[in-house]
C-alpha cells in the first residue's frame, strides 16, 4: 500500500493510502485527490502503481512541479521522498506502510545474540570490503557473440536541454502527445565491427493509413496485415550508448505490445508495454467577436457655384438676358400704331415715343396699354 502526504496551502494535513494501480489529481470531486483551485484542471495528472515503482503524468494545461522542476504531458518516476507541488497543494510520495510489518522491539538481548550478531556484522564488512575492491567500478555486461551490453532499460524516455537522456521504466505507457518511450542500453563491440539491431514489433492493431518510411536513424517497415513493425539499424563499432525512441501521437495503437530486440541476429530482450488512452481536457474556447463594420463613409454635398446675376435693365431699355447670354428682351421688335396714327412706339427697341398720345387722358382711357 502506497502512501502520500498532502498538504494544502491554508495548513491543513491529510494522509492518502491506496492499493490502487492508479489514483487521479485534479479539481473535480470525482478525483482520488482532490485540489479547489482554479489553476488546477479538472483532471489535472494521475499516479501510476506497478512493478513496485509510482510513477506521476502531467495531463494540465499549466503543467506541474515535482522537486521544483516543471512537468508538462509526461512522466516522472518518483522516489520515496519526491513532492509533487500543483497550485494549492503539495503532495509528498511517503513509500510503503509500514506500520502493520513494525515488530515490537525484544525485551533483552542475552550475551550469545550480542555475540553472533558481531560476528555476522564482522563477516558482512569483510564482504563488502572483498566485493568494492575486487568487483566495484566494474560494469555488468550481458554478454552475446557479437559484443557486451549494459545497462539496459525501457520506459519513459526524457532529454534535458543539455542532451542527458533519463528513462522511467512503467509497465504502462500513457497515450499523450509528445510522449517519448523506447529503450536505452551502453554496449562495446567484441570484434570492431559495427552491429546489426534488428527491432520487432507485435501491435494489438495497426492503423489503415500507417506506411512504412526510412529515416536517418534506420528503415522502419510496416506489415499492417500481421499487425507487425520491423525497424532495423547499424549500431556503430566505437562504445558507446544506443537510444531507441518512439513519440506518441493520436493514431498510435493502444494496447499490449511487444518488442523483440535482436543483435547480430541474437535476440538479446523481450520487453511488453501497455499503452493505455489517455484524453486530455477539451479547451476552453473563447467567445467569438463579433465583425467589425466597415466604416461608413459621409457624402460630401455637391459644391454650389456661385455666379454673379446681371442687373436687370428697365424698361424700354437695352441689356443682356440673366443667363449672361445673347438675346432679345421682352417686347423686343417693333410696336404697333396707335389707332389715331398719331406715332410709333417700340417698346425696349429702339424706335421714337410719341408724347402726346401719353399726355391724351381719352386715349389713355381706351389704351390702357398705354399708361
């Protein structure tokens, strides 16, 4: 049984004990751990029980602390010891209970135990002053026909900005973008010359639209028929380490799989992942704003252009038309006689007036045209 201390940020302390192979930490109440804070998600990461190691995956959007070093969508294996620090709480790895295996302390010791137990404390030491000079600093290879190999693991593979590549080995193998795992060895070639790594992958499925490629790194072929992958490589002479590294991605298959290395066409491991799906927080989307209108743009009023009008003329006088251009003035031409046929009249012409039919009241009283 694992066991977890948490401690929130207003002080409160609170013990977590679970047999469960995987317990969740978020904000919402259907969480193992549960944090009411807003910069937690709702299912912010989950610890992972198996093989005798815990390991924490950061599925947030903000990400999480674990020992003051950012995590963000992958894991990390923790130590007895290790805290993992989200907004609002710490939570602090404890290892094992213990308190069911504690045994009550012996009442006495009598000489004869006090005895054996310093000659077995005799014995041990000259053991390990045996094994740390004659076997310490000496590497463990396992060794195959073509060359000698140490150090081998498989799991969760990080790289620090400086290049120095950690592995977590995890039975499980969560589906989250970007999620780098494989296999890293050291090796030294027994006879010089370069070796053959030779990688088969047995999948539950294989995707349709899945094809073959070659990369710098080696050829990787592609059989989706048999739900099988081969990827192939040489390995060179100088020693050195080998990284095998796989990103996953939406489309990569879930479920049990197994790897089969070969080198020099001796298999060398066996090595079973289970990849499990994992869907991360739909995000938040953002209102939509509304299009801007295009400006209307303001009519100018159509200019007025001011024109000087020309005086009228009076009567019986000459003068240009308004418009300013040519033409005859009203009545222009030549009048009509009077009937006593006394003169002419032009009105506005030029012609002579004859006063006196002016001065006539009588005419002027059946002419009244002509007052």
């Amino acid at each position: 049984m694992k066991v977890f201390k948490i401690t929130y940020e207003d002080g409160k302390v609170k013990r977590l004990e679970s047999d469960e192979e995987t317990f969740k930490v978020g904000r919402a109440s259907s969480n193992n751990i549960v944090i009411r804070n807003e910069k937690v998600s709702r299912e912010h990461g989950h610890f992972t029980v198996g093989g005798g190691m815990v390991t924490y995956f950061d599925r947030s959007k903000n990400g999480s602390l674990v020992n003051g070093e950012k995590v963000h969508n992958s894991g990390v294996h923790l130590k007895i010891g290790d805290v993992v620090e989200l907004s609002g709480a710490k939570i602090e790895y404890k290892g094992d209970d213990m308190r069911a295996a504690e045994a009550p302390a012996a009442a006495s010791l009598t000489a004869p135990i006090i005895a054996a137990v310093s000659f077995l404390i005799v014995l041990l030491g000259a053991a390990a002053l045996i094994y740390f000079f004659g076997y310490a600093g000496k590497p463990k290879y396992d060794s195959l026909n073509c060359c000698k190999i140490s150090n081998f693991q498989a799991g969760v593979i990080t790289t620090d900005p400086m290049g120095k590549t950690t592995v977590f080995e995890s039975p499980t193998i969560p589906r989250i973008p970007d999620t780098k795992f494989g296999v890293y060895f050291e090796y030294e070639s027994k006879s010089e010359k370069p070796i053959k790594y030779h990688q088969e992958m047995l999948y539950p499925y294989l995707p349709e639209n899945w094809e073959s490629w070659i990369t710098g790194e080696g050829i990787f072929q592609l059989f989706p028929s048999e739900n099988r992958g081969v990827f192939s490589t040489t390995l060179p002479a100088e020693k050195t380490v080998f990284t095998r590294i796989v990103t996953l991605d939406s489309l990569y298959p879930v479920g049990t799989q197994t790897w089969k290395i070969y080198l020099d066409n001796e298999l060398y491991k066996t090595v079973s992942f289970t990849v499990v799906a994992q869907e991360l927080p739909p995000e938040e989307k953002k209102p939509e704003e509304e299009p801007k209108k295009p400006p209307v743009k303001k009519k100018k009023a159509p200019k007025v252009e001011e024109r000087e009008i020309p005086p009228i003329t009076p009567e019986g006088g000459t003068g240009a038309p308004p418009d300013g251009g040519t033409g005859t003035t009203p009545d222009s031409g030549t009048g009509t006689t009077p009937p006593d046929g006394s003169g002419t009249t032009t009105p506005g012409g030029g012609g002579t007036t004859d006063n006196s039919q002016n001065k006539n009241p009588l005419l002027r009283l059946l002419f009244p045209w002509m007052r």
